[in-house]
C-alpha cells in the first residue's frame, strides 16, 4: 500500500503544503492590497514621467528571512511609513544598472544603464519614488480603513540593516524598447503587521468635524485699530441675489509654488537638468490665486497622476468675494 509507506511530509509535499508557501495564508487582507496599490502607483508614475508605455507587474508577495536575501550590488530606497504611534521602514530595492536607467529616465536622458551612481542619479530616483509613494499615499486612503503616513526619506547604494523576518514583495518592470528589470520591497513583519491593526472606525473618528456653517482657520474676530469691527461672513442665505448673475462667469485659478529672480545671463546658461531653486521652502504651503488675488492656501498631492492641491487654509466668503473684484 504505497499511501502507507509515504511520511506525513511527503504526503504534504505532494499537496504543496510542506514549505513556507503556506505563509501567504498569514498575509492580511490589508497588507496584500497595500502592496497591490503600489504596483499601481509604479505603473502610473512611471509611464508620466518616462512618457513611455511602462508596464508594471505584481509578481509576489510572500515572507522572507534576511538571511535568504541576496543584497549585493543594489540601490535601495528607504520608505517610512506609520499609523498613530506605530512605524516601520520599506525598503525598495533594485539592481543598480536598472536603477542607473530610471534615473537617466528622469534626468530627461535615453535610459542609459551604468555601474555606479552619481549624486544626481540618487537625487533624481528620491523624486521618481517621492512622487510614486506620493501617489500611493492618496490611493490608500480611498481603499485601506487606516490612516498612513508615507515618506521617501534617502536612496543609498550602500547596505541597510533588515529585520530578520520580513515581507518581500517583488515587481517586474518593463520599459519598451530599453530595457526590463524588477524592483522588489521588503518590510519587517511584525512591525508591518502592526501597522495594520487599527480598525476601520479608528480612521473615521478624528475626521470629518467641519460643517458647511464653519470657517477654517477663522476662529477670531479680526479688530482694526481706531475703531470697533466685528468680522461678519456672509452665509449663502445673506449673499446678494445679484451675485446669481456672475455665478456661471469662469474664473482662471493659478496655485504658486515659488518665484525666483534671475539675471539673463543665467536664464541663457540653462540647459536640460537644470535646477532652479524657488524662494519657497517645502513645508510652506502653496498660493492658491484666483483674478490674481490669493484666496486660499494648500499643499501639492497627487491625485490620479496628476497634481492637486489640498486645502489647508481659506479666506472667508466676503474676503473672496471682495479679492474677485479686482
């Protein structure tokens, strides 16, 4: 009888039961569908930035041991990413020849691969996968019940220090006509695990406290000096009925990110890759202007693989109605 002289792991092995595999059953929901969305986010970024038809394909995602992983000749990519008081950091590795190719890719270059990189290349993928983690950030909170926070914070082409257990996520990606390669993410599991422990009603408490009949951030009345004035917002129900008839007229709204001043002997000495530095630092929120008067502040998101702006602060409505008149 041939069943009997079969161990029980040979009967499991038979089954595909026997190996780690079986890890996969350990995977949250969450976790599976955070990495989903980044394979999307890769996909969508790279083909705006590239201007190429890029294809980006999910591959894997399972459980490692550090010991397992082959960490030579890479460039990695230090993600953090945390919920409330929890915290873990991604790291999104790639061969540093397909690396070298996305950052000549960016540069506004053919895709040219090389062995090492120089500063700029580095530079140049910090602001590829700033803006892929950015788009994955405005993903998750459409699809996943916890609040996150993401951040590229450097790209080194020196080793990092893994957790000894971890999530290795892996993605194809290819470039047409240049050149395929894979990137792959790993992330501790048990802090990452724990990231995803918030339930869903976690996110939904803190949030949402602003009625239509609040104004943000005007919670003082403004005084003026030599006489006695209280702010007054109008409400739609006190706005003047001929303010109907210029509701329809199209206004251009502008968002100001910076200006800066330059000689023209400067302006002529500019060539592709050239880094203009604005007078605006990146944690100043940005100028949203409409007839060419600000009437709100906000800070840049991406949205869909296009830039937004999300609002932060706003005039009350008399003050914007006022800066329309020019």
């Amino acid at each position: 009888m041939v069943a009997e002289e079969l161990s029980q792991d040979e009967i499991d092995s038979l089954f595909g039961d026997s190996s780690g595999e079986g890890s996969s059953e350990e995977i949250k929901e969450e976790v599976h569908k955070f990495f989903e969305l980044l394979n999307d986010s890769l996909e969508e970024v790279l083909k705006t930035a590239f201007s190429l038809e890029v294809v980006s394909k999910f591959t894997d995602l399972t459980t490692a041991k550090k010991d397992e992983l082959s960490l030579e000749n890479k460039v990695f990519v230090v993600v953090g990413l945390s919920s409330d008081d929890n915290s873990v950091d991604l790291f999104l590795t790639a061969d540093k020849r397909f690396a070298s190719i996305l950052s000549d890719l960016m540069l506004m270059g053919p895709g040219e691969g090389k062995d090492e990189l120089e500063p700029d290349d580095l530079d140049a993928l910090k602001e590829l996968f700033s803006q892929v983690f950015g788009n994955l950030s405005t993903a998750v909170k459409d699809s996943i019940p916890v609040p996150l926070t993401i951040e590229v914070k450097e790209v080194k082409q020196e080793g990092v220090e893994l957790p000894e257990s971890l999530y290795k996520a892996s993605y194809d990606i290819a470039l047409p006509n240049i050149e395929d390669g894979t990137l792959e993410v790993y992330a501790g599991k048990a802090d990452f695990d724990q990231i995803f422990e918030a339930k869903a009603e976690e996110k939904e408490t803190p949030e949402e406290v602003v009625t239509d009949t609040e104004v943000p951030f005007k919670e003082v009345e403004e005084e003026h000096v030599g006489e006695t004035h209280t702010e007054h917002v109008l409400s739609p129900a006190e706005t003047p009925k001929n303010l109907d008839l210029i509701m329809d007229i199209d206004l251009e709204v502008k968002i100001r990110i910076g200006e800066k001043y330059m000689l023209i002997k400067d302006i002529l000495d500019l060539k592709d890759g050239s880094i203009i530095e604005l007078d605006k630092s990146i944690e100043e929120p940005m100028d949203v202007l409409v007839n060419g008067k600000v009437v709100a502040k906000g800070v840049v998101v991406v949205v869909g693989g296009r830039f937004g702006i999300k609002i932060t602060h706003i005039e009350t409505r008399e003050e914007r109605i006022r800066s329309l008149g020019g």
